[in-house]
C-alpha cells in the first residue's frame, strides 16, 4: 500500500513547481477553490428549499388564477382567453388528452422539491412534464373540477420563470470573492518566503566566501530567529576569517623568514656541493609547501572576474620552467579570453604543472595546451607520470590526498590538486583528471565562456586534441 503513494507522487513532483512561494500559493489556491465549492453546495443545499417553496407559490397562484378565469368564462369564450393568456402572460394551455405523449421532468433534487410543493397545494392528482407533444418547457395538469377527471388541462409555464435566473450573477461573484482571496494568499505566502529568498541569497554569498549584509530581523517570530541566528553566524564567520588572515600573515612572516637564513646559512657553510644543493632543495620544498597551506587557507578569491588571456597567462607561466631548461611546451592560439582571476588561474595552472613536474619528473616533457570547445575554454597540462586510477579522481581532489602506492618518494602536503579545485569552482568551472594514452595524466581546466553557462559535460577521455579557438 505504501508504495502506491510514492508512485503517484513521482509523477506529480514533476509537474509542481519547485519554489516554496508557488507551492504553497498552489495549496492555499486548491484549498480556496475546494472551500467555496463546498460553501456553493452547502448554501444551495439550504437555499433550495426556499426557493422552491417561492416558485411553488408562483406556480400555484398561476394555476388557480387559469383555473378561476376559465371556470368563469363562457363557454364559448374559453379560447379567446386562452389565446389572450398566451399572448399576454406567455401562459400556454391545452387541453388533456388520455392519448398524451409527456415526458417526465428530470429526476432533481430543486425538481422534486418543487413538485412536491406544488401538488401539496394543488392535490395529488397534479401532473407534471418536461414535454408536451413536441413542445418543451415546464407543464402542469390541473383539474377544473378536482374531483372530475375528464375536465383536465395542461399549463406551460415559460422557463425562464422557474429557472433561477441569478445562478451565473453568483457565480462571478464567487469568482470575485475566489480573486480577491487568492491575491491576499499570495501576498500572505510571498511575505514568508521574501525572508527566505533573502536568507538563500545571503547563504550562497556565504558559501563563496563573501560576506552577506545583514538580514532584517522582521517578521513572522519563526523567521526573524532564523534571521538573527544567521546574522549571529556570519559575524562570527567574519570574525574567524579575519582571525584567520592575522594567522596567515603572520605564518608567512614567522617561518619564511627563519627559512631564508636557514638556507643562506647552507649556501654559505661550506659543504660540498651535493649536500648544498640536497639541503636547499629541502629548504625550497619546505617553502613551497608553506605557500600551499597559505594558498589553501585563504579560501577563494574577493575580487571580481574580468577578461583574462588564457592563452597568454599559460605562456607567462611556463617561461620560468624552460628558462630553468625544463621540458615544457606550450600549444596555444594567439588569444583564448575568459572572465576569470588572473591570479588564482595563474596559480592553478602553476600547480598543475608542478605537480606534473614532481610526478614525471624533470627530465619527461610536459605539454600545456590551451583550446576551445564552442562554450568553454580549456587549459591541459598533461605529463608522462604514474597518472591516476579512474575510481581515485574524486578522493585526489580532497585536501591533504596523496596516492602512495602510485606515486612513491614524492614530497608535498597534497594540497596541490585541493586548491585548483577549489579555484576552478570560484570560477564555475571545473577540473577533469583524465588518463591520457601511452600513460600519465590530462589535467584540464574548463572555465564557462562569456555568455555560455558552465558545461556539466566532462571532456572525452581519449579527445586528445578539442576545438581550436
């Protein structure tokens, strides 16, 4: 049983919208709509017998008024007052027949209250008839003599006087009052989720790493706690990331610094040159890792996005490597703009290749190449290095992951692949370790054009190349 429920609910969950706003206003407008359905049916139910009792009067009076006239009439006047009835009042009356071919009046509870009425005015032996012959409208037998059956006639009263002819004057203002009540839904449930809006804004802004104004503390009771209690939270976030910024700068300042006389101490003492270099090659990892955690801790860049050469900021970056004699080449257009940060994708792409570095080594070439794809543009640093196994990509993107059993005797916090990850989703894009053919690992950062959104696609394994721009 239970799972006929979650079956039918499957189907309607497409189709409601998926705002608490149209939600709720949805609910509150079916709960309307059911209300005064229910409101109609409850004052016609009462309604209805009053205003039978009221017809029957009419139609009572009518027959008997017929009656009296035609009782009192000469003979030889009956039809001249019957043509004078029809003409004037709209009142048709024939005479019945055994051999009358009637068709009986819908079987409704207004019609049966009404007959009811009637023949408890007019007697038992009152008939009644939707039809008459071929005429149609509403037909009532009476007797000139109640007790004399031969003397019968047949009255047809016009519709219009038994229809309720203020059935559709209820029905718009109904419809009015339904308006009326649903625009004051919608500005009742709007006035809950403005603050919720509000506070969905303000969480995003506080999940990129801005700091949200501050959310009125109005409202609803429920509403304005949530309203404090998140202020109170993004007061102490500010507070923790300015902490935070203190304890970086000075980081920097108290290990760097001791770092840069250690290893002018190494250079000058004296030893052999192996152990200099071994030991300022130690020095200058140690500093590198610093600068990782540094990078890591400050979390994603404040300053807006702007036009950024991908192409050119690649070339910038690798010239140190190949000035060093370092294998590294670059395949790019003469221009590949993108809104980004320079800084953070400079960083990115610097990390990228010296992890590539660190893995393959100095002496197997690293190729960089920077490509379009028609909606997003793409830098690739791939290298010759153990690469990564297919269901350990998502773990390598987690801070402080490294893959021993794949990469041994490498040094480093793993925080490398962590930050430009993190850079990657400041910028809406996304980063894609692939395996690449003949071994080693493509390394592709995607960012979203201007005016494209960001591609959930991952590139090809085995697209080697992509679109050039």
């Amino acid at each position: 049983m239970s799972s006929f429920p979650r079956a039918l609910a499957a189907p309607l969950s497409r189709w409601l919208p998926r705002s608490l706003l149209w939600q709720t206003f949805l609910l509150v407008g079916l709960l309307l709509i059911v209300a005064l359905g229910v409101w109609s049916q409850i004052f016609r139910y009462f309604q209805e017998p009053a205003r039978a009792r009221d017809v029957a009067q009419m139609v009572a009076s009518v027959v008997n008024l017929t009656r009296t006239a035609l009782i009192n009439a000469d003979a030889g006047r009956r039809i001249d007052l019957l043509i004078e009835l029809a003409a004037l009042e709209g009142i048709r009356i024939y005479p019945a027949e055994p051999s009358d071919e009637i068709e009986p009046l819908p079987d409704t509870r207004p019609l049966r209250l009404l007959t009811a009425d009637v023949r408890q005015q007019l007697g038992e032996h009152t008939r009644f008839a939707s039809r008459w012959k071929s005429l149609d409208g509403f037909w009532i037998s009476f007797r000139l003599d109640p007790d004399d059956s031969t003397d019968e006639y047949w009255v047809m009263l016009p519709a219009e006087r038994i229809e309720q002819r203020n059935a559709f004057e209820w029905l718009a203002w109904g419809g009015a009052a339904l308006l009326v009540a649903l625009a004051g839904a919608y500005l009742i449930v709007s006035r809950i989720s403005r603050p919720l809006r509000n506070l969905t804004r303000a969480a995003l802004m506080v999940g990129s790493g801005r700091t949200p104004p501050v959310q009125e503390e109005r409202g609803p009771q429920e509403i304005a706690v949530v309203a404090r209690a998140f202020n109170r939270m993004a007061g102490e976030l500010a507070r923790t990331d300015a902490d935070r910024t203190l304890i970086l700068a000075g980081v920097s300042h108290d290990l760097r610094t001791p770092l840069a006389r250690l290893r002018l101490g190494v250079e000058m003492s004296g030893a052999p040159d192996g152990e200099v270099l071994a030991m300022v090659a130690d020095i200058e990892e140690m500093d590198r890792i610093i600068g990782q955690f540094l990078d890591f801790g400050r979390g994603d860049a404040q300053e807006p996005t702007q036009p950024v050469d991908i192409a050119a900021l690649a070339r910038e970056v690798t010239e140190p490597y190949r000035l060093r004699g370092i294998n590294v080449t670059v395949d790019a257009p003469d221009t590949l703009v993108a809104e980004a940060r320079a800084l953070p994708m400079r960083r990115a792409i610097a990390n990228l290749v010296d992890n590539a570095l660190r893995y393959a080594g100095e002496d197997m070439p690293v190729e960089v190449r920077a490509f379009f794809t028609g909606t997003e543009a793409c830098l690739e640093v791939a290298d010759r290095g153990p690469g990564i196994p297919p269901d350990q990509v998502e773990r390598m993107r987690h801070p402080f992951t490294r893959l021993e059993e794949a990469r041994t005797n490498t040094k480093g916090a793993g925080l490398g692949l962590a930050i430009v990850d993190r850079v990657m989703r400041a910028h809406h894009g996304r980063l894609d370790l692939l395996p690449r053919d003949g071994g080693g690992l493509r390394a592709i950062l995607c960012l979203p054009c201007a005016g494209t959104a960001p591609s959930q696609a991952r590139i090809s394994s085995n697209d080697g190349h992509g679109d050039r721009g």
